[in-house]
C-alpha cells in the first residue's frame, strides 16, 4: 500500500513540475525580435503566394502546350494522310482492302445463308417483310370487314 501513495505522490509533483514550467514565448521575446519574425512571416507568405501564382501559370502554360501540340500533331498526321493516299501503291493497297472487305461479306453473308436455310429458318430481313405484307393484308381486311357491316 505504501507504494501505492508513492507513485500516486510521484505523479502529483512531476504535473505540478510540468504546469509551473509553461511559459508563454511573447513573454520572454523582445519587441524587436517579434518585429523581425513578423516581417519575416510576412515576406514569407509573400513569397509563398507568387510562388504559387508562378506554378498556376507554369501548369496553364504546361496545358496549353499540350493542346496546341496535339492540333499541330493531327494536323501533321492528317497531312501525312493525304500525301500517302496519292502514293500508287497506297491507293491500290486501298482498293485491294476494300475489295477484300466486299469478299468477305458476301462470304458470310452466302454462309449466313446457308445455316438459315439449312435450319429451315427465315432471316430478319425476310420476316420484316413478311410483316409489313400482313400488316397491309390485316389493313385491307379491316376495311372489306367495314364496308360489308355497313
């Protein structure tokens, strides 16, 4: 029990050691100090704001850059573009790709084709077709059905 109320002793006087130590800095600094670290804060912040100023410009610059590069790269390329496609050898590398692309439609397209017809079913195209003829036959049927009731 005797240590109890030691420690409990101990921890009093080191809190009312650590209350009476506090002191305030403004106390004990003289006024021309605190002029001095006032102007310096001040010219602190001063520099700390152009700085910023200076890297909000630097970034608009760094984004303005990037856009007016981007135009000149696609104007380039555009360029570029329209002096290969006068190149023989590009045109007929073209007209050799869309001649191809043509082929291989009509391939699918004859497969495609084949399966339906091979499955006994009708392609969309045709059951469209086939819609709008009975929708014209239900049309005209509405109309005999109304000119015999009347």
């Amino acid at each position: 029990m005797a240590t109890k109320t030691t420690n409990k002793t101990t921890k009093k006087k080191a809190q009312a050691r650590n209350t009476s130590i506090e002191f305030n800095w403004e106390d004990i600094t003289p006024e021309w100090a605190t002029e001095g670290i006032e102007r310096i804060n001040s010219e602190f912040e001063k520099l700390t704001d152009e700085l910023q100023s200076r890297a909000d410009e630097l970034q608009n610059r760094g984004e303005k850059f990037r856009k007016e590069s981007r135009k000149r790269i696609e104007k380039n390329v555009k360029q570029a573009q329209k002096e290969l496609r006068k190149v023989p050898a590009i045109k007929r590398a073209e007209e050799f790709r869309s001649e191809f692309e043509k082929n291989v439609e009509k391939n699918i397209d004859a497969g495609v084709d084949r399966v339906y017809s091979g499955l006994k079913l009708a392609r969309i195209d045709e059951v469209k077709k086939l819609e709008k003829k009975i929708a014209q036959l239900n049309k005209k049927l509405r109309t005999l059905e109304k000119a015999q009731a009347a």
